[in-house]
C-alpha cells in the first residue's frame, strides 16, 4: 500500500506541474514581466532622483547678504521642494501605472473612457478643483510659505505644509489646522518680508510725558546698540508717542521694525527692560484699583477701637 502511495503522489505532482504550465504562455510572459520590472524599477529610481533634487535644494546655501531676501529665498525654496515631491510622486505613479496595464491590454479606449468619467466627476468635486486652482495661484504668487505665521478666519498659526489642495497650520497650543485652499478668501501675513512689535505703555497721569518719552527713547538706543538684540533690528525703535487717554493712566506707543518672526522677542525685551527702568526712575504704572465709600458715618471701625457713634455696652460686645 506504501509502494502504491509512492508512486501515486509524484505522478500527481508532475501532472499539476505539467497543467500550471500549459495554463500559463511563460515563454510570452517573460519579457512582459521583466518590461514590468523594468518599468517599476525605473519609476522607483526616478522618484529618488526627484527626492535627492528637492533635499539638495533644501540644503544649498543661500548666499545674501541681505537677511530679509535670504529668508525668502529659503522659505521659496521650502514650499517648492514640497510641492514638487507630491507633483512627481503623482505623476509617475500615474503613468507607471498606466504603462504597465498597458502591457496586457489596450488602454486607449480605458483613456477614452476615463475622460468621460472624470469630466462626469469634475462636476461633482468643483470644490476639489477649485482648491487646487486657488492652491496654483498660493504657489505662483508667493502669497505665503513655509515658516510664515497666518491668519485665516478664526485659525492662526505657523505654516507647515503647502499642497495643491490643502494649507496646514500649527497655532501656539500646537493644534494643527488643516484649511482648503479654497476656503482661503481673506489671509493674513504675520511675517511677510518683516514683521513689527508695537508696545503700548500707560503711566500715571501725575507723571511728566516728556521724560517718560525720553526714557523709552533712551531704552530704544540701548536695545539697538546691544549686540544680541541689534541683530534684531531693521530699524531704530520709534517712540510714536501719547496714543491714549486712559481711564486711570495715559498710553504711550512705541513700535520697532524686525526680522520676521521676531516681534514677540522684541516685545517681550522692550517690556522687560520698560519695567525696571520705570522701577528704577519711579515712573508710575498705574493699575485698576478700587475704593470703597461706606457713606457718612458708616466707616469701619478699627479693632480696639470704640466707635462713638455705636453704645458702649454694644462696642464691648462686639467681637
């Protein structure tokens, strides 16, 4: 019984293998799967190529001297970069693809026939198309890029990532925002080129003007003159001065022109360094405050103290 098992199982295992190859044409499949190879290595190869391309780009240095074009060099090149590595791997996904069904069948009629369909499907994704359009014209433009922090309606944030479709953003709090760029009718530019930090300043009403705006002169002199906060610096700080009369202070405004992204920096020293020295000076910063007038004859009593308004034997009571 053994013996027969023998020769029974090789037998059927010749046959199957004898069948799989005559189902199977492999002398006319062999070079349409090495064109596939071929074809999948080269699209594979390409991708990487257009990979090193952007990550060179990104990594060139940019030689300028002026920091404000040098920026917008650097931020140009970011959002190009990024684009252009969804572009290429879009579009040689597609026609990969593409020339390898075309390896078994004819795709002119499958072209024709999805030419119909995606007019038939534009109509339905127009606000697909136009997100891409508005997209197009967000790159062409130069409106923003990577790094610039925007506001678009009630989000507001730091750019991260530019596409056809989509602008994503990441706020303070590090909540991402992703926003169609078709959605896109009003945005505003925190950052474009060079930003500005605007302080305004209440001091007392008691205290001399003149001489506050001296001193945030003089504070603004040694902001430019320190070399670390210099740098900073497009321009000399400006004391503007009195911008409003306030309910218990009056409100000074001074203003510096900065490299993108540095308002706040700037700010937040300027305030420091305005605290100290109106500490220093004496310079009153007033605060609300608030007094409380219990009428005639109401004002509290002391402790230990006998109110004459009040009879004695309730004052000694009183605990």
């Amino acid at each position: 019984m053994n013996t027969q098992a023998n020769e029974i199982v090789p037998a059927l295992l010749d046959l199957a293998q004898a069948g799989w190859r005559g189902a199977l044409p492999w002398d006319r499949l062999a070079p349409d799967l090495v064109r596939i190879g071929i074809i999948l290595v080269g699209a594979f190869i390409g991708y990487r190529l257009i990979k090193l391309f952007t990550r060179r780009l990104l990594t060139r240095r940019i030689e300028e001297e002026d920091p404000l074009l040098k920026r917008m060099r650097e931020q140009r090149a970011q959002t190009l970069a990024g684009l252009l590595s969804n572009v290429a791997l879009v579009v040689i996904a597609t026609v990969a693809g593409l020339t390898v069904l075309g390896t078994f069948i004819d795709i002119g009629p499958l072209l024709a026939t999805a030419g119909v369909a995606g007019l038939a499907v534009s109509f339905g994704a127009q606000s697909l198309v136009k997100d891409i359009i508005s997209g197009a014209f967000i790159l062409v433009e130069g409106q923003f890029g990577i790094g610039d922090v925007v506001r678009v309606g009630d989000a507001a944030g730091m750019v991260e990532k530019i596409t056809l479709r989509t602008t994503i953003l990441r706020d303070l709090h590090g909540v991402v925002h992703i926003i169609p760029n078709g959605e896109i009718t009003r945005l505003s530019n925190l950052t474009k080129a060079w930003s500005r930090a605007v302080i305004d300043v209440g001091v007392a009403y008691r205290e001399d003007v003149d001489r506050v705006l001296d001193v945030l002169r003089e504070l603004g002199g040694e902001l430019q003159a320190d070399p670390e906060w210099g740098v900073l610096l497009l321009e000399p700080p400006e004391v503007l001065g009195v911008e409003a009369f306030g309910d218990s202070s009056v409100n000074l405004r001074m203003m510096a022109k900065t490299l993108p992204l540095k308002q706040w920096d700037v700010a937040r020293e300027l305030r420091r360094r305005i605290k100290k020295r109106f500490d220093a000076e004496g310079i009153e910063i007033p605060y609300p405050h608030v007094t409380f007038y219990w009428g005639e004859g109401q004002m509290p009593t002391p402790p230990g103290v006998e109110n004459p308004l009040e009879p004695p034997e309730r004052a000694r009571l009183a605990p």
